[in-house]
C-alpha cells in the first residue's frame, strides 16, 4: 500500500508542475508550437479537456487549471489516508 500511495503523490506532484507549466508557457509561447508547450499540452490535457467541458465559459480566462489544481490539492490528501 506505501508503494501506491507514494505513486499517488509523485504522479500529483507532477501534474501539478506540468499544469503549472503550461500555464506559463501559454503566457510565454501562446501559439504553443515549441516542444515543451507540445509535451505540458499532451501530459495535462486528458485533465484539463473534461473539465473545461464542463465549465461555462469565461471568455479568453481557462479557468480548467485552477480547478484541477484545487481538485489535486484537496482530494489527494484523503485519497491518501485512505490508502495508508
């Protein structure tokens, strides 16, 4: 059970970096053509895509990282108490 549970913690750890991340690089790079943007783009986005469904739209601000981020931050922590 550790195994999983610190599996868990390193795959949210990274995801959150690599939200973190695109969220600059769409800042830095808009049009996203780089490879970095290309590899934070295919990482997050199967996290982002459905919750960006869901949410109305807010007109140019992605409000998709933000929540996931949150999600991560509060649903993780119990996950893991569970777990362990």
């Amino acid at each position: 059970m550790i195994f999983i549970a610190n599996f868990i913690y390193l795959l949210s750890t990274v995801l959150t970096f690599a939200i973190f991340g695109r969220v600059l690089m769409s800042w830095i790079s808009p049009r996203g053509g780089d490879s970095v943007s290309n590899f934070l783009f295919n990482i997050t986005e199967p996290l982002l895509a459905p919750v960006r469904r869901v949410l109305p739209r807010t007109g140019l601000f992605d409000l998709s990282p933000m929540i996931v981020l949150i999600v991560l931050q509060i649903v993780l922590p119990r996950l893991l108490r569970i777990l362990v």
